[in-house]
C-alpha cells in the first residue's frame, strides 16, 4: 500500500482559499424565513418588473429543441448587442459570457499570471475581482477611494502601477457605494496609463446613470485604447437568472479573449432571450424609468429619517445608521427582509439595498423606521 503521504493531492495554493458558497442559501431554503407570510430580496440588486415578455416567448419557442447543441457561435447575439450599442462598434469588438462574473473571469484568464498585479479602489466589488485574480496567482494591489465620499482617486491609482501591474479594476457606477466615475477621473486614468496595463470598466449599472459627467468609456475603444468595458443582462434587462454578459475592447482585445470560450459557448435560451432583450428596448427604458424612481423615492425617505446614505447612480443605495450593520441586518431578516451589509468592505455599519417594488420599498422603510425607533428609545 501506498503511504498516505505519497497519494494526498497536492491543491493549487491560490485556490484553497475559496470554498463552496452553500452557506448563503437562498430565501426559500434559510430556515429562519420559512414562517415568515412575505419574504423581500432587496439583496441582489435585481429588475423587479422582471424580463421582456418578448423574451419570455423567445424562451418558450427554444424549450423543445433543448435536445440539441446551440449554435457553435454567438455571432447573432453579438450583432444584436452591436445593434444596440451603436457607434459603429462591430462583432468582433463583442465577446460574451455566461453573466458579468464570467467576462472579467474571462478577462483575467487573459492577462494575469502567478505574480502580475491587479490594482482595485475599495470599497468596491472586491470580493469577485479577487475570486477571478487571485487563482491565477495574481497579487491585488489597493488604491481606495477617497475617505467618506468615495471618490475616485486616479492619481493614486497610477502611483501603484508598477511593471507587474497587468489590471485595473475600475466599477463604474461603483458596486456597492453607488457613486461615479466622473469624466475627468476616467481621462487622467486613461492618459497616464502604460501600454502594460489595461483598465476593465465594469459597467453592469451604466443604464441606470443620469450623471452628465458619467463617462463615455466607448470612445476609448474607438480609439484602440487598452480598455474592456463588461455589461451585463442582469440589471436593466432583468435577465439575472440566466447569467449572460458581455465585454466590449479593440478587435485584437476581443479576439483575444474569446479564444478562451469553449465550444457551444453559449446555451440555447441565453442566447435567444439576449436577441429578444436587446430587440425590446423599450422594456429596458421602462425598466430604468421604474427603478430610478424609486431609488428617488427611498433617497427622499431616508432623508426624512435623517439616515446618512450615499446618493446613487444604480438601482441600489448604500446607507449607515447608530447601528452595526450585522445587528440591523439580523432585525430586517426577522422581519423579511433581505439585504447586504458591508462589513467586508470596512463599513461596519454600512448596508446595501436594492430598489424594489414600491409595495417592498415601503414596507422595507417602514422596517426600518419601526426598528431604529425601538433602538434610540
């Protein structure tokens, strides 16, 4: 027999750190909200109104011929995205992946090695750029945003770029303090970067921006600079469970990265409700108009509560209250409600929520006033 010793694996060190998600069930599987009459996920930042029904029907007309393969190539999804898009922009400036998460996974597949660098500006959507970096051996680097606002800091993004830096994580509207990137930030960005480095744009929030000084990230593309901008299908299209997003770079870039999908890259509903989605452009605009009216509503809320919060440029709020986040967090539970807390971002008594149904944001806020009551009193 063999020793022990001689047939134990010997695991990829960067990866052991990561371990499976089954404790963050979801809202029918926790035990504790099974009594519960309504349950509220204002966690996730999803489209309340839901999809196209354009895509419904796609979906529905694609069920029967399940049995066999998509097409081998995403060509026609990518088309309709160009559609959108506009701009002159063309296929094979378009690569896709299964949700958001898998473009940057895509993308840091690309670019990083064992001992590259990654720069990322916290508190920001850290935990999934260090899951697609740090297998791949990669070292993060932090240049936070600024203290309070969270403004962006190019200048202190730049003085961390150092020859091994490969990546640039720039979350644009910022996942979770909801703020922008302004226009100047991004071009001092853009200017002093070395032709080493390659700033991501991730994008999944852009739809619902109103800002004038939001950038237009596109006309970098156009004009063959080193970026990637990734959109998603979750937020504005209301298409989450499906898991389908894209990135957008200079053909050479996109071509690049897509040699890392594999064949039948996309499965066949994908790629039919992502037609549907981008050929219902007026499903998107109601959908946008609907959230950024309630996330109007629930700043104005929170201003007669006299809670401090961070005004948002997506469909979810960041906001603080006397309470720790945990503590506040556990109470909305009892209640129902499902929201983020920001602990591991440093804010221990930051939350996150998403803009709902006006029926699900007014009962949230009442929550939430009847428990902050209960503690100052």
């Amino acid at each position: 027999m063999r020793p022990e010793s001689a047939s134990r694996l010997r695991l990829n060190p960067h990866i052991v750190p990561f371990t499976r998600s089954d404790e963050r069930g979801s809202p029918e599987d926790v035990g504790d909200l099974r009594d519960l009459d309504q349950v509220y996920e204002l966690a996730n930042n999803e489209n309340p109104l839901g999809p196209s029904p354009r895509v419904v029907e796609a979906i529905k007309a694609e069920a029967a011929s399940l049995s066999y393969y998509p097409k081998y190539s995403d060509i026609d999804l990518r088309r309709a995205i160009c559609a959108v898009l506009g701009r002159g922009l063309s296929p094979a400036q378009i690569f896709t992946g299964c949700s958001g998460f898998e473009s940057l996974e895509l993308i840091a597949r690309a670019f990083l090695r064992p001992g590259d660098e990654m720069i990322l500006t916290p508190p920001t959507f850290s935990g999934a750029y260090r899951k697609v970096a740090e297998p791949l051996g990669a070292r993060i680097v932090e240049a936070p945003l600024a203290p309070e606002t969270f403004h962006y800091r190019p200048a202190a993004v730049l003085n961390a770029i150092t020859d091994k830096t490969k990546l640039i994580m720039l979350c644009n509207p910022n996942n979770p303090t909801g703020t922008v990137v302004p226009a100047e930030a991004m071009d001092e960005l853009m200017n002093g970067l070395p032709d080493h480095a390659l700033v991501v744009a991730d994008e999944v929030y852009h739809h619902f921006v109103e800002s004038p000084h939001y950038p237009d990230s596109l006309r970098y593309v156009l004009a063959d600079k080193n970026i990637v901008i990734v959109h998603s299908f979750s937020k504005a299209y209301g298409l989450a469970g499906l898991r389908l997003g894209y990135g957008i770079a200079k053909q050479e870039i996109a071509n690049y990265i897509s040699g890392l999908q594999r064949g039948f890259h996309q499965n066949k509903l994908a790629l039919a409700a992502g037609i549907a989605a981008c050929e219902d452009q007026a499903h998107v605009r109601r959908s946008v108009d609907y959230l950024r009216g309630e996330v109007a509503w629930l700043h104005d809320q929170l201003d007669r509560l006299d809670i401090k919060y961070w005004k948002s440029s997506t469909n979810f709020i960041m906001f603080e209250t006397q309470l720790l986040a945990e503590e506040l967090n556990q109470k909305l539970r009892g209640r129902g409600f499902l929201l983020r807390t920001q602990t591991r971002n440093g804010l221990p008594r930051a939350l996150r929520v998403s803009a709902g149904t006006r029926a699900a944001n007014q009962a949230f806020v009442s929550a939430l006033e009847d428990i902050l009551a209960g503690a100052s009193g």
